[in-house]
C-alpha cells in the first residue's frame, strides 16, 4: 500500500497552510519552493521493485491525464461540487506517488472550493496543467533512470 501524507483539508481564511501552500483568491497558488515535482521517497514506499513501481507510474500518468480534464471542466463551469470531488480525487492519486507540487494545489483548491471562497479560475486552470506536465515530466525520468 502506499504511504500517504496526513494533510488537514480544512482551511480558515485566509487560507495558509503549515506545508508552505497558500492561496489568495486574486492570485496563483502559491506553494513553497522546496517543495518536490516528484517525491521519490513516497513512491518508492509503495514497494521495492522497480518493475511495479513502474507500472504505478504509467497508471498515474493515465489517470492524473483524466482526473485534470476533469478539473479544469469543473473550474471552467465553476461547478464547486465537482471542483471539491476532483481536487480531493487528484489529491489522494498524488499524494501516492509522491507529486507534492501537485498534491499541495489540489489541497487549496478543494479547502478553497469547500470554504465557498472565490477561485481564479483561469490561472489555477493554467497551473493545474502545468504542474500536470512538469510531473509527467518527472515520471518518465524517473522510469528512464538506471
């Protein structure tokens, strides 16, 4: 089984939260610096061999593809129920193979779309995907590594 990151999915406003993540309803998501693409230690708590881990990997990728469509349709149609549902599903898929970045804005996006605060959708939208393709990015390094 995967090992998973105890994080709160409350938020008080304005939302900040003790990892470093943070959101302001004008602005980006903001998450701290050091906070990894890929944290190679999460995944690799799921097991020890490479070839499963590996397969862990092409099944997020396909997944992580899905769910962000479907979370980029819910900002777009500002359809909150389907905002809190997918950010939270996003999230949990994640936090089980270590994309943190990933992780943290899904975070503040369902404690934000919980809270009923305003969302920018159009950055957030933006910084979905690009969070989505920097993680691919990741992955298939870390398949391609040795």
């Amino acid at each position: 089984m995967c090992q998973k990151n105890a994080h709160s999915n409350t938020a008080e406003k304005p939302l900040n939260h003790a990892d470093g993540a943070s959101a302001n309803p004008d602005d980006r998501i903001t998450i701290a610096p050091h906070t990894p693409t890929l944290d190679k230690s999460v995944l690799e708590s799921c097991s020890t061999e490479r070839a499963f881990l590996i397969e862990v990997c092409e099944s997020f990728l396909t997944d992580v593809h899905h769910r962000s469509q479907a979370l980029q349709q819910a900002l777009t149609q500002n359809n909150t129920q389907a905002m809190i549902e997918t950010a939270h599903a996003l999230k949990s898929l994640s936090s089980c193979v270590g994309a943190m970045r990933l992780f943290h804005i899904c975070q503040i996006i369902e404690s934000t779309a919980r809270t009923g605060n305003e969302i920018k959708k159009s950055s957030v939208s933006s910084q979905v995907k690009t969070e989505c393709e920097q993680i691919q990015v990741a992955i298939q390094n870390y398949q391609n590594a040795a």
